[in-house]
C-alpha cells in the first residue's frame, strides 16, 4: 500500500509539472491562437539553466554555482521569457505555419547544442547532481513524493490563479479579440504584433517553468528528454482537456500523462526486453487514437473553452454558430 501510495504521488508530480507547460501552450495557442510547436525547447531551456545554477561545485562541470532551487526556478523562468521575446520579436509576424516551422527549428536546435555542448550540459551523458527539494527526505519515499507533490501542486495552483486573472483581465480579452478576428482587433485599435508577443513570452516562461520543475523533481536531465515527442505530448495534453481552458489543460495533462504510464507498464510487462525499444511505439498510436476519439466525441476537448457572448449573458451563452459545431 505503501509503495502504492509513492508511485501515486510520483506520477501526480510528474502529470502536474507537465500541466504547468500545458498551461503555458495554452496561453498562446488557446488563448491568443499562437501555433508553437517547440514547445520541449523552452522546456529544456528551464531545465538546464536551473540546473547549471544550482547543481554543487563538486559536480565539475562549468557553471555549477549551487544556488537555492527558488533562485534556479526564476532564472529559468527569467530565460523562458527573455529567449520567447528574442524569438517572438523575429517570427510573431508570421503566419501560422511558418511560425511552426520556426520554433520547430529552435527546439531542434536547443536539443542539439545540449547534444555537444558537453562540457556545460554534460552532452550526451547528461546532467547529474541536480539538487531535489526535501532531499533530507528521499530515504522515505512516501514522505519524500508527498512533500514534492505538495510543492508542485501549490506552484501549480498559483501558475493557475496567475492565468486566470490575466485572461479575465482587458489583456486577455484582446488576446481572445486577437484570435478570433485580427482585423477587427486592429481596425479598433489594438497592436496585435506586441500583444501576440506578450502571450509568447508567458507563454514560453512558464514552458521553462515547467521544465525546471521536473529537473529537480527528477534530478537527472539529458538531451533525449527534449526530443519532438515531448512537444507532441504537451500538444496531446491540451487537446484532449480541451484548448482556451487553463483547467483543461491540468485534466489533459493527467490524463495523458496516466495513458502515457499505463501503456509503457503493460508493455514493460508484456513484451520481451529486446522488442521494448520497438513496441514503445505504441504509445504513440495509444495517444494518437485517444485524441481521435476525444476529438469526434468532444470536438473542443474534454472541458473546451466556454465562449462567453456578452458579460451581461454570463459564460454559458453560446453563440448560434456553437450550437451548429456541437450538433
């Protein structure tokens, strides 16, 4: 029971730092329609510059400065937005699909550095020595996943009280104003270009964030955690929750996340050790059906965005042509 109870809390730690990444694509593509698929770049960003900040000395590799996890969490952060707002300053311009193609060639090339740029990011050995919180704690498993899920959780809820304020605010509004009809955002004022940016730069912080979080969950990173399957993960996540909303996105993110675990125990336990690496393709195809299903049974999602009409109708109004779309 026991043992039970530490796997649970693991996979909720887990399931719940990757709901902070989700939350961060969903600010730019569910709120502001900002189609980023390099998404496990800006992950890794916040997790090797958090890592380098606050892994030992002893660890003789080149910038281990052994700060506190909190300063590391905000560096990462700090990194996120700052190399979102470089990025975003050059391509927001862009149309959709070239957008993609662009932050699709950064986390590329984000992956690869970590790759060969061995004597910082440790190459294709990876990253030890990355400090966890409640560390005094890991001879208890139990009380060692308890405390790091309670940490998460409440960071979690504060990403999401975060969020949520910001989309109810004027700025949220003509982020969704944005997304729905540029022109008419424009034609009444609004500079889309530097709103648009805003959301990728929040965005891609709390992706970082995120990342930050399970390297020091973890304690380990490398460069293969950072591959296009986790930007496709991330994207299965707030599809099947449903896109435009935060909590949505903490429902995909556990939902898949628990998929994602179920599939790789059974095929752990089922396949023959030497057909492992070729079977774990199905985990792929598992998520890929389950977004299938969700898609022509919830067309928005497991919990879609509520489009709100007026402030005077309440959230629940739907427009005429809703009602088309769900039938």
């Amino acid at each position: 029971m026991i043992d039970l109870l530490g796997y649970g809390a693991f996979f909720l730690t887990i399931a719940l730092s990757y709901a902070i990444i989700a939350i961060g694509l969903n600010v730019q593509w569910g709120q502001t329609g900002l189609f980023n698929v390099g998404v496990a770049g800006f992950v890794a960003i916040g997790a090797y510059v958090s890592g380098l900040l606050t892994t030992p000395l002893a660890a003789g590799r080149l910038g281990g400065f052994d700060l506190p996890i909190p300063l590391g969490w905000l560096a990462a952060i700090a990194a996120g937005a700052l190399l979102s707002y470089a990025l975003g300053w050059l391509t927001i311009r862009l149309r959709s699909d070239y957008l993609a193609i662009t932050t699709f060639g950064f986390a590329v090339s984000v992956q690869l550095v970590a790759l060969n740029w061995e004597s910082v990011t440790g190459g294709p050995f990876g990253m030890g020595f990355i400090p966890r919180p409640f560390a005094s704690l890991a001879g208890d498993p139990l009380r060692f996943g308890l405390a790091n899920l309670g940490l998460v959780a409440a960071l979690l809820l504060a990403v999401y009280l975060v969020v949520e304020r910001l989309g109810a605010s004027p700025f949220g509004r003509v982020l969704r104003a944005i997304r729905e009809d540029e022109a008419a955002a424009v034609s009444l004022g609004k500079d889309a270009v530097r709103f648009r940016l805003k959301a990728f730069v929040v965005g891609g912080a709390l992706m970082a964030l995120g990342g930050a979080v399970q390297a020091h969950f973890i304690g380990f990173i490398a460069p293969e955690n950072y591959l296009p399957l986790m930007t496709f993960q991330v994207w299965a996540m707030l599809i099947v929750g449903g896109s435009g909303n935060h909590l949505g996105a903490i429902l995909g993110a556990v939902l898949v996340w628990g998929l994602w675990a179920l599939s790789g125990s059974v095929i752990g336990a089922l396949v023959p050790a030497a057909e492992q690496a070729r079977a774990a393709s199905l985990q792929i195809v598992l998520i890929g059906v389950a977004l299938c299903v969700i898609l022509l049974l919830r067309p928005r999602g497991i919990l879609g965005e509520r489009r709100t009409v007026s402030r005077h109708l309440g959230p629940g109004a739907a427009r005429p042509d809703d009602t088309k779309s769900e039938a």
